[in-house]
C-alpha cells in the first residue's frame, strides 16, 4: 500500500521566506523560515507549545565558501506519504509510514549553489536533512563543520553518556541539561579507549523529559557516507548543535554532488511509548537492497564467550597477552584455551539439545596473544584457526546436529588489516557453511587517526555489511558505530552492540539497573542490540571467592530482557552448566521468539521500567517482558493485546518475594495459569527486577 | 658458494668506546664511537681521506624516553661475509656479496633498554641499520624521529629533487650542496600532487661528486614496515639528517621488538662506475620468499597508452572527467575510448607480428570519468570493463596469438578501495589468465593524510607484492615509494615507475637530456624503472600542430635506453604505426634482450653520460648503449667484453650526423659490421643523443 498525496509545488516569483509543515495528526508544527541574512532557520512545537525555539541550519565547507547564510528560496514542495512495508525482521510485520514533507529549494544569491532542506513530520516527531542536488557549481566538496542547531526550551531531565568519537560503551547519566559535565562522571568504568570531545560534548541519541512531562529524543538516521552526528551543548542556554566526528586530519565528510546528509532527527510525544516504539528512524532509512532476503534469518546462539569474561577459559592459546612471545612464533598452549574442538562440540550438544540455532566461537583463530592495546595493524587473517580448533571437524559436527556455527571476526580495531582479507574470510565461511559473523572493533582504529565514529569508519561498517550480502552472510558489529536504521537498507545487517553490554558486568563497575530501561529509548531506536542477555549465575564470585562484580539485575530481570531489548539475534550467554543448574527458568529463554508478528509497549518510562508485549511472527504465541531500575515496582497489566476467544497458558517467570538484584538476585518463582485477553496480570518486581511472560494459546 | 668468517665476538668489562670495520679492500673506513654523553657516532674514510666526519646516530621514541645517548657497549661482534647468489632476473646472473661487519650491541644506562647497530662495510660503501632485540623493557614503540646524521666534509656538487611526501617525477637539479634550495626551483613542471616537507629538505638516493673527485651516493635499502627517509640539509655546514616521512597523525612508525630499521647507506668510489654497478643495495635485502619463481618472466611489451599521453585517444569513455555525469551513471561513449576491442586486437597484432611478450591496455575498467584530483574513495572496482571492451574476447584473442594481457589497476590514490578489492582483481586475472598488472597510485592517498611515502604506503607496497606472489603474479607500480631492493626478496615486483618517467615528455616540459644520465645513479639503484621509452616520434606537433612538447632525446638515444635503464619488464611505449614507420630502427626493440647473464659499465659520469653493455641471459649476444646529456659526445670503446675467439656482427643504430634532440632528432643511422673482442668501436653522439648496439655471433 502506497499513497502519496502532492500538496504542492510551488515556484515563486516573489520574496516568501517562511513555510511549515505539520504531523498527520496536527499535533506537531515545524516552521521554516529565512533570517534577514538569508540563514536557514527551523523552530518546533508539540500541541502548540514550543519544544525547538528557532535554530539555524546549513553547513560550512572547507573551501568555496559556507552554506549557510545568503540564501533565498526558490521553490516549496509539500507532499504526503501514507504507506506501510513490510520489515523482513522486526518488532512488527507491517510498518507504517506516514508524513507531511516539505522540501525547500534554496540557491544562494552571491555564488547560485543550491541545497535543499528536506523537513518530514510524522506523528511522533520530525525530521530535517540537507539535500546537495547535481549542479556545475557544487561537484565534490568537504563539510568542515554542520551548523544545525538545536534549541531547546528548558533545563530538561537527560539521559546522557560522553561525547566519546571511539566509544558509546558508557553507563548512562541522569541528569539536568544544565548539569552535563564530562568531567564531573567516572569514566574509569571498564571503558578501554576513549575520545572524548569536550566536556559539554554528549552522544546522541539524546532521550529527554521536560519539567511539564513531554518526551524528548535527539538522533538521526540513515548516516550513510558521512560522519556520526554528536551533540554540543551551551548548558546554561539549552542549545544543543550538530558536533560531526573528525577524520585523520580535521576533515569531516567528503561529498560530491548529487547527495543528501543523514536526517536530524527529534521524536516529540507526552506519551514515552511513543517515542521507544517509533518506526520514524526506519522510515527514514532506504527500503532493503537485497532482492532475495530468504537466506536472512532470526538466531538464537550459544558460544564459547562469557566463559572468556567470567576469567574460566581464554581467547588466546599460548599464555596471555605474552605479545613478543606471539612475535617469535612460539605457541604454548596454556591449557586455559577456550575454544577448542571439544569445548564447541560440548556447545553444540547443548545447542541441539535446547532448540538452539547457532553457536559462537571466540577465540578460534591465530593472533589473540597479541590483539589488544597495542595499535597493532596485522593482527588477525581471519582464516588461521589455532591448532587445537578443527575448523572441518567443528562445522561437519554442528551439521550433523542441525547447529550452524557462528564465525568471530575480531579485527582490533584494525579495520586496514580487515577489509584487506575480507574476501578471504567470507570464502573461509562459506566453505564451511556459516551463515553469518560476529564482529569486533575493540582499540584504536587504523588507519591510523580515524575514529569509530568517523565517516571512514561509517563507511566501513556499511561497506561490511553489502559485502557480507554479496555472500549471502549475516553480519553482527560490535563496538562499531551507533546503527542509525541501516539495517532496514541492509537486513543482513542483523544486529549491533555499539552500546554498553552484559560483558561489562563481568569485569567492570558493570551496567546499573536502570541501564536496561535506557537503552530502548537510545541505542534501540537505530537498530537491533546483540545485548547477549541471560546471565543467571549472577554474581562474579561464582567463579573466583575474590571477585565483587556482579550483573545488576535479577534473574527474572535477565528473562525479560528477551523481550524488552529487541533483536532477532539474541544470545543465552551463560554457560551450558549454568543453564544446566536452573533448567525451569532456561524454558523461557528456550521458547522465547526472536522475530515478531507485532508489539506492544504497556508501560514506559524511561530510566525507570517498561514493560512489552510481542506476538511470534510464526505463531499465535505471546511473549511479555517486564524490567524496573533500582526500584522495586508493582503493576497490573491488561491483558488486551491477546485475540479475543482464545485462552492461553501463561507461564509467569518472576522475582521471588524477598528477590534483590544485589543481595538476592537468584530468587525466581514460575507460575502457570490460564488467561483471556479479559484478564489482568500483576507483576512484581523486585528492585532492579523483571518479569518474563509466556502465553501458549490452548484452543 | 657462501663463506662466513666470525673475526670475533667480544664481550667487553672494561669501558670501551670506540670501534672500526673496513671493507675488504681496505680502503673504506668506518669508525664507531660513544661520546662522553653515550651518543653513539660514527664516521667514515676513503682511502684515508674523510668522507662523514663525527655523525650521531639513533631514534627518538613518541613516549618512553629516546634511544639517542646514555649508552654503553655490552659488546662488539666482527664477521666477514662472502658469497655470492643468483637473481631470478637482473643485470647479471651471479651477484657477489662480500662485507665485514661490525655489531655494536648497546644499553641504556638508566632504561636498561638495549639496540644493536650493525654497520656493513662493503667495497663500494658502508652500510648501517638499528636492530631492536627482543627485550621486556621494548616491546611496541612508536619512532618520531630518527637522529641518523650525515656529516659531509665539503661543498659537494650535487644532483637532488626537492624532499616530497608524495612524488619522486622531478627533474634533477645539479646544484652544490649549499645552493640547495626548494624554494628556488621550478615546481610547476607537470607533477598533479605535491608535498613538499621544506626549504632544505631533499629526497634520496643523492648523488654527489666533491671537488676531488669522488662520487658519493646516500640511500637506503631494505624499507620494509618503515617509512621512506628523506633528507634534511643544514646547507652551509653539509649536514644532512634523516627525515623520516609522517603518517597521518605525524608519527612516522609503528614499530615491535624484535625489529630493524632499514639499511642507510654510504657509496664512495673515486670511480663512478662503482656506484652505478653497485647490487650493494640489492645485498643488504633479504632472499627470495618465492620459492618457485619459474613463473616470474622478464616481458617486453606495447600497449594501449601512449596514444592517450599523446591525445589520440581517452582513458575514459563518457568524456573527459565529467564526474557527476558519471555518477548519474550516465555513460555515453565519445568515440575517442582507446582501450576498445577492437583497438586492443591491433596491439595484439602487432605484438605477435614483433615477437614481443605482451600487450597492456589502460582505460579498460569502468570509473576514469571521475578518478583524478577529486581524492574521491570508491573509484574503480578493478573488475568491471566498459561495454566497448570485451574482456574474454581479448583475452581468447590474445592466447590464440601467443601474447600476454598487462592488466592495469590504477588505484587514483586510493589505497583503502584497492586493498579492499585487491582479491577479486587478483581472481580476474587469474580467471583471464593475465601473468602481470600495472598499477597506479596518482593522486592523494586515501586514507586521507597518508602520503605516498609514509609507513602505510611502503606496508601496502609491499603487501601488494606479497598478495601478487600469492597468486603468482607480477607487479609493476607507477607513483609508488621508489624502490628499495625489496624486488630481491618479492622478485615477482618486477618493476616500478617512482620517478620521473617518459610520459612527462607528452605533456611537460619534459625531461632534460641529462634525465637519463642521473636515474641509474639514484632511483635505479633500488630496482627496475618501469621507464617506457621508445619514443620515436620524438615531437608532440606529430599528433597536434599547436603542440611544443618534445622527448629531450634522439630518436638513437631512445633506442640506447633499453640497454642503459635496467628492467626486466620493458615498453615499446610509441605507437605502432609510428614503429611501422621507421621499421629499421624498431629492428633493435624486437631484439634487445630484457635479462641478462653479465653487465659492464664501460663510462659513466652522472650528469654527462653512461655507458654499458649487457650479455643476454640465454644466449651469446651482447647489447650496447651509450648515451650523453645536452652535449654531444664523441668516444672510442672497448670491445674486450666480447667473448675471445667469436665473431660478432655488430648493428649500430646511431644519431645522424646533423642530428640534435631538439632540431633534428629523428636522423638516424644504422651500420652494420664484423667485429672482436679485440676491436673499439667510435660512438658519436649527438647533443641528446645515444648509440644503441647489438652484437650477435656469427661463428
């Protein structure tokens, strides 16, 4: 279904310098209009109470002049898209999409180029992108500096991590606009390699609540070919403006006309499940390139991983991070190798025992004694498995068992290194038949000066992502950029992890209980989370009586993730035996659904709880996931979203009564009973605490 | 046959400061000494007189502390090496590799950190180079500067291009050490890119003679994981000091113990044939890593490119670098393409019909539209062949006439889309059966603040190589870093361009007629130069009335440089109706010999001219050529090279007697006669001109 409805055209022959467009529903307005000086200047407003106060737009150039100032417009185009696609993963299987566009046609007067602004105003927000149509007098150019500019209108409540160029690995702050301050936060918190830009520099997206209960998100979408948008701040004003991510040499993207920037995004609604639900981001991104999807599935894996984090097993086979010995060649097994053959068949066992797709191996191949912190170049080839990892013998057992294994392609952040064997590693894949890799960018970037979040880098990861599809392969980035909705554009871009995720528990401060009611609201909205959820031996003195670290959660906590952080690659991260131990609550991980038919957001508030319902996109299943922060929470939940005349059987995974994400976080109840799309659940959870919900339909 | 005499190895106790090796004539000396500061130092003499007086030596660290003085020795090592190896193609088919060396093995007092000198002292020079041992207190480190000194006794004349990170295609300038001076120059003089590091920066190999008389030549071998060392100039003292080329962010490289840095070296002769016959660069690289090398072929070829110097033709399809009608896609053909189907079969023709090897053809691939100076990322894909050149057809068609496709990669700069291409350009060929490629580097390097001659760019020279090697490939790389040896060790880099080649003749204002003189003098020493003469047609107003440009040579002089430049992959660069034209001159191009079992540089003065003549590696003719610089020169030589007791006839292609470059240049004359080894042949040349002489036996 597609309709597209032209409001207008409209050349004009005499001086307009205002314009605006609205939400399908009215409740948003966006108003365009030029200065005296020509600048190109925006302002928001949500139910006719301003939200962005006027704020100027356009871009300086490195050479030939700025486009900033000195325009008059040309042409105003309106238009309306009312139309829905079909997502080949996702939260829903049918998207809508539906705005009013207003394209501005601006020439300058003194130099004759042309851009165009393109505004978008969709019911739960707006979005703005610069348009470089094909003209003589603008070929190739380099954007020094973007100039659009944010204006808010009050101290608002923000969640807020630094304005980090190689990471987005940080625990979430709370706190007033006016009291952002990178020097003020530890940043001692597990983090390797940072980059901070500024002590008033934060990262979008940029979740918000205003003192009057409106729902604030800065972001954008479909950043393609230029650099990842961060966001400076003027504390004391509230104004916020775009803070691009350098290159090498200062330079920040290098375009050539035609070409568009990515779309500034701001999500406005009093209502928060408006905004953790939205589609606006995946909307703005290019329908799927790839013609035939058939070969893109969901996954759910296991993997020789967490067994690395909790210090049980390691990456490297001869002696830890022993890099001169590595040089000389010298490999002496310490006998703490994870992956081994027999260590990934006992994972395939339990993979194929439990239902499962996939299993990860890490730590499989050369190059791990000498991977990190070193800024080396050649690290990995990506094709050499360690002695004791029979690549063959491995992947004909996984077969025999219906398993696909899941290749590692750590590159270190030696991203040179990587595209230079990258055709040899998606051969070695399909020899053996994995469908699909995980990736990791952990250290500085080579080349050497380039960030993560630069347009070099950006490029990479997308450039990854059309390569893995030329082989038919699915591709899992970690610590790579932000996603921005790419993987509607490239679906085989199956998930990320670009946040802070479970490992940091394992070894760090760890990931503070309202992480998990943030990150919906932030990172979520680009794209699917490889959250690698499922810990269920909690705390870290499990393994080690000296170690005090711990995961921030309870176990129930730790099943709703399932569904609270949605993806179609989802990992059960701890290891077999601990599943082993508390195979009653492993059920839910088990028959929990990665793909869906349809979502429902009940609750959201967001550094506080949320609480979703999703329907399996292959049966008549539903599944709940329920979280809270710190606080213990009760709440009753309708039951509506169930099809009226079934009755299903809901399995209840809950906290325990005296449950405690810190002291007593393994308490969990499981409780069976028959409902109808009548009936009401109450949920309890206990601080830092979850629910997790199963219903089977009976009739 | 390889003899190796340990003179000693001395552990030392007491205080010991001073050390000295010679070479095995014993009339060069070098002197190593710690000053009171522990700076290491050296200086060097020839036949008693000095030559470097007191140079310091060492590296400074980006962090950790330098490694330039507070040192002691720990201990002194002397060996003798002499023996002697074959190149799988070159100059001569046994090469002599006789030395001492001395070890200087020293420790940091207060780091305890430890470095090995080692200096080699040759016949025709000295030779030294850091060695970092393996050591816990250096493991990683970065160098930011390396303090190798210099220090020279006079005002020597010198013959020097300015110190570019980007470009060796300067024509020389012959100065005195102290008129030294960038600024002072004409740099508009056909180079696209350049970046030049300062006033009194200059680029090695440095050719100079002193007053009385001796030539001396300072360079460097064996650049691998290093950058390309230029040379800073202190003019009035003649202190010259290492000026190691930046990376992106101004380190210049990246280094892990155990390690070494690259040879520098010192060449010293009173006798200047020495240093232009000198393999001393070729022994101090390491052996052959191939080890089947029966697939790497010397090749003599034409190909589908001087017709587009000359503007007969366009590399591109759809118009001269019309970018953004390229990146419409919008490919429609002018009719001036040179690398058609049909053009190409009238290459392979002619390359049939004249017994040579092979046949390259530039412009073949989609994408030079929009390759030059935009430093645009994703220019070719190495793939793709515009619609009006059918790969398999050429290739069929090739292979039933016994020649071999040159395929061609021009990267426009961007190393970071070839790297991520390389593979699939590798299968193409493979697939096509093409033995070689051309590759080019023109333009600014991507990864953006990389420069031609950084760390980066030697590593992806010689990755290139190496990947080549892997496929059984060769490699001949235009704009590349000029080579330094590293064709012993991958002899399947058969040759490069790194200098100022033919093609600027076409649209310049060309090379000098003492161009031609000075190349085996400076860049030839590091390997084969793709040089690509044979220019007949000698005048540019042949193509176009308008024209001024002109080659600097006679038309005999353009023959006499297939002897006198040395590679085993040589060009007949003109046209072949222009060959058709003058077929009795062409006749010494279809014979000439590409490899050769024996060399003897019969004259040479740098600068003035060169004479040499080569035996053919596989059969017992000899070829001769002689050229000269703006004068014209008159000389009787030797025929004792000849084999005694054969008879040889003896071709003689040689400048008429009115002829001159820039007047008269194509007036030639071709004499025939029967001669011995005990005969001297008259040469006379013109005023840019030269002698070409082929010798075949008769009995």
């Amino acid at each position: 279904m597609k309709r597209i409805a032209f409001i207008g055209l409209l050349f004009l022959g005499f001086q307009v310098t205002a314009q605006s467009v609205q939400s399908p529903s009215k409740q948003i307005t966006l108003n365009f209009s030029l200065s005296k000086n020509g600048n190109p200047t925006y302002e928001v407003s949500y139910k006719n109470k301003p939200i962005v106060l006027n704020s100027r737009l356009g871009v300086k150039l490195k050479s030939g002049g700025d486009l900033t100032a000195d325009f008059s417009i040309d042409s105003v185009r309106q238009r309306t898209i009312n139309e829905t696609w079909k997502p080949v993963l996702g939260e829903q299987s049918n998207i809508k999409d539906n705005y009013n566009e207003l394209t501005i046609a601006l020439s300058q007067k003194t130099t004759g180029r042309r851009i165009n602004i393109i505004f978008k105003a969709f019911d739960e927000g707006v979005a703005f992108r610069y348009d470089f149509p094909k003209q003589a007098k603008l070929d190739y150019f380099i954007i020094s500096d973007e100039m659009s500019e944010f204006n808010l209108t009050g101290d608002h409540k923000t969640f807020w991590i630094p304005g980090d160029f190689d990471s987005q690995e940080y625990a979430y702050n709370e706190t007033k606009l006016s009291e952002i301050n990178t020097e003020k936060i530890d940043l001692n918190n597990g983090i390797g390699l940072k980059s901070i830009a500024g002590k008033h520099v934060i990262q979008s997206p940029l979740m918000m609540k205003s003192t009057d209960g409106l729902y604030l998100n800065i972001f954008e979408a479909a950043v393609v070919n230029y650099p990842i948008m961060h966001l400076d701040l003027v504390p004391n004003e509230f104004k916020l403006k775009s803070r691009l991510v350098p290159n090498a040499i200062g330079d920040k993207a290098y375009l050539q006309a035609p070409c568009v920037s990515p779309w500034r995004t701001i999500m406005i609604s009093d209502d928060a499940r408006d905004i953790v639900s939205s589609k606006m981001i995946l909307n703005l991104n290019e329908p799927s390139k790839i013609e035939d999807t058939s070969w893109i599935k969901p996954m759910k894996y296991v993997g020789v991983w967490w067994e690395m984090h909790v210090g049980k097993s390691t990456w490297d086979y001869a002696g830890s991070q022993n890099a001169q010995n590595a040089a000389d060649g010298q490999l002496k097994p310490t006998g703490k190798h994870g992956a081994t053959t027999e260590n990934t068949k006992r994972y395939i066992d339990f993979a194929a025992k439990n239902g499962f797709d996939g299993v990860l191996v890490e730590g499989w191949n050369v190059g791990w004694e000498d991977w990190f912190g070193n800024w080396k170049e050649d690290v990995f080839d990506f094709t050499t498995p360690y002695p004791d990892f029979d690549l063959k013998a491995v992947n004909d057992y996984a077969k025999s068992k219906g398993i696909k294994m899941i290749m590692h392609h750590e590159t270190s952040g030696s991203v040179a290194n990587y595209e230079r064997h990258l055709d040899r590693a998606l051969e070695l894949m399909k020899k053996y038949g994995y469908p699909a890799a995980k990736s990791g960018y952990v250290g500085r970037i080579i080349p050497r000066g380039e960030f993560h979040d630069g347009q070099t880098l950006v490029n990479h990861f997308n450039f990854v992502a059309r390569r893995f599809a030329d082989y038919k392969l699915m591709v899992n980035s970690h610590e790579s950029s932000r996603p921005t909705g790419y993987s509607r554009t490239y679906p085989n871009y199956i998930a990320a992890e670009a946040a802070r995720g479970t490992e940091f528990n394992g070894w760090s401060n760890g990931n503070p209980p309202m992480h998990e009611t943030i990150l919906p609201f932030t990172r979520l909205l680009g794209g699917p989370m490889d959250y690698t959820p499922g810990i269920f031996e909690i705390k870290m003195n499990h393994y080690d009586p000296k170690k005090t670290e711990q995961v921030h959660t309870t176990l129930a906590k730790q099943l709703a993730l399932y569904v609270t952080m949605y993806s179609p690659l989802q990992m059960a991260a701890d290891l077999p035996e601990n599943y082993d131990r508390y195979s009653d609550a492993f059920q839910f991980i088990k028959d929990v659904a990665v793909d869906w038919q349809d979502s429902k957001y009940l609750e959201a508030e967001p550094g506080d709880y949320l609480t979703v319902a999703r329907k399996d996109k292959h049966s008549e299943k539903w599944f709940l996931g329920a979280i809270t922060d710190e606080n213990a929470r009760r709440t009753k939940v309708s039951l509506a979203f169930l099809t009226p005349g079934k009755k299903y059987r809901a399995i209840i995974y809950q906290d325990g009564k005296k449950a405690h994400w810190q002291n007593n976080p393994k308490s969990y109840e499981i409780i069976a009973k028959t409902v109808t799309y009548k009936d009401f659940i109450q949920l309890n959870m206990a601080a830092g605490g979850g629910t997790a919900i199963s219903f089977e339909p009976i009739n």
